[in-house]
C-alpha cells in the first residue's frame, strides 16, 4: 500500500513538474527584423529599368528568414511615368510575429533640375532685348524632354520642347501654327548651355508666313 502512494505521489510530482515548467515557459512574441539591401530611397531615371536590390531577414527564435520574405509593390513601379512608389517587404516567424519593411521608390527625369520659372532676357538680330517670364515644364514621360509654356513670348505657342543632355540644350527644328498676335507660323531650332543659375539658349526663329528669319539669343534665369 504505502509502495502505490509513494508511485502515486512521484507521478503527481512529475505532473506538476511538468506544468509548472510549461506554465514558466516564455511566449515568442518578437518579430523578425527585416533590413533592405540598396538604397532607400531608391532613384530611377525615368524610361531607365529599376533593379530589385532585395532584403535579409533574421528572427531571435528561427534565424535566418531571408528566404522566406514576400516582397510586393515591385511590380507596380512604372520606370516610363515619374512618380514616387513603394515596395513592401514582409515575413512572418513559426509563432507568427510579423516583420516588415517599406521602400520608396522615385522614378526622376534627369533633367528635373532644369523645370521651374524664369526670367528670360531674349535679343533677336542684336536688337535691345524684350523681357518676359517663362515657365519650363519638365516631361513626365521622356527623360529629358523639358517644354516652354510661351516660348519667344508668342501667344499660344505652348508646344515648344528642348533635350537635355549633360550641360547642353538642344532645340530640335519644330513648327508651331497660329502663334502670336499675328497668328503666324513660326520654325525654331537652336541649341545653348547650362549656366549657374539658369541656361543660355541661341535659336533660330523662322517666320514662315513672311519668309523672314532672325538668329536670337535667350537668356533663362531662375
């Protein structure tokens, strides 16, 4: 009899053991730790091709999760619009701690330094120059296309875009219709350069109505 009590109390001994062991066990509630690789933010010019750099993952509890990670967003990047995007990283542990990490993404036109509003001092054929402001537009969709709001200060003569390459300007011959208070068709071309604050920007302005042409000098200060 007392043999049964003494097997009945060691096992209600290992029982209690037992629970008081897994009652004292401590919950996993720290999540993993997710850190990106490259740049963040991350810059693409605009009709460039972004590259996914990707992210590491690691947890206190299961170690090394990188494999793992789900990653969305990156599909949705428009290397052809600018814009500003974000790609989401996340990854979860064995207790279902979730860790997670965001990327911005910016799709930049080279040539945005060049957009803003100007002052333009503009001389045709050595003549006293006439003043007149003037706003650049730089395109949302070619990397580095910029375009004049009112370019030679004509009336409606919205259309007028230069490219960009480096530190030079370059005006492509183009023809604008109906332009000015004498409404009148109009061929510009021409090329300049970068300045400090600003660009120089010699064309050629070609009156197709009148058969005139004329060699003028702009100068583009912000």
């Amino acid at each position: 009899m007392m043999k049964k009590n003494l097997v009945f109390l060691l096992g209600a001994c290992l029982l209690t053991g037992s629970m008081l062991f897994t009652g004292c066990a401590a919950d996993d509630i720290t999540a993993p730790v997710v850190t990106l690789n490259g740049n963040n933010p991350q810059t693409v010019t605009l009709n460039g091709t972004y590259t996914e750099a990707g992210a590491t993952a690691t947890d206190d509890e299961d170690g090394d999760l990188t494999s793992s990670i789900v990653i969305t967003g990156a599909d949705a990047i428009d290397e052809d619009m600018v814009g500003e995007y974000e790609v989401h990283y996340s990854v979860s542990d064995a207790a279902g701690n979730v860790g997670e990490a965001h990327r911005t993404v910016n799709v930049a036109n080279a040539a945005a330094a060049w957009g803003g509003a100007y002052s333009v001092s503009d001389s045709c054929a050595g003549l006293a120059p006439f003043l007149y402001s003037q706003t650049v537009s730089v395109s949302s969709v070619t990397n580095n296309k910029i375009t004049f709001n009112k370019f030679g200060d004509y009336q409606n003569n919205t259309n007028i875009y230069a490219t960009i390459s480096g530190n030079t300007i370059t005006l492509p011959s183009q023809t604008a219709t109906n332009i000015g208070t004498s409404v009148q068709n109009h061929t510009f071309s021409g090329s300049g350069t970068k300045t400090s604050n600003g660009f120089v920007l010699t064309y050629t302005d070609q009156n197709l109505s009148n058969g005139s042409s004329t060699t003028c000098i702009a100068t583009f200060t912000k």
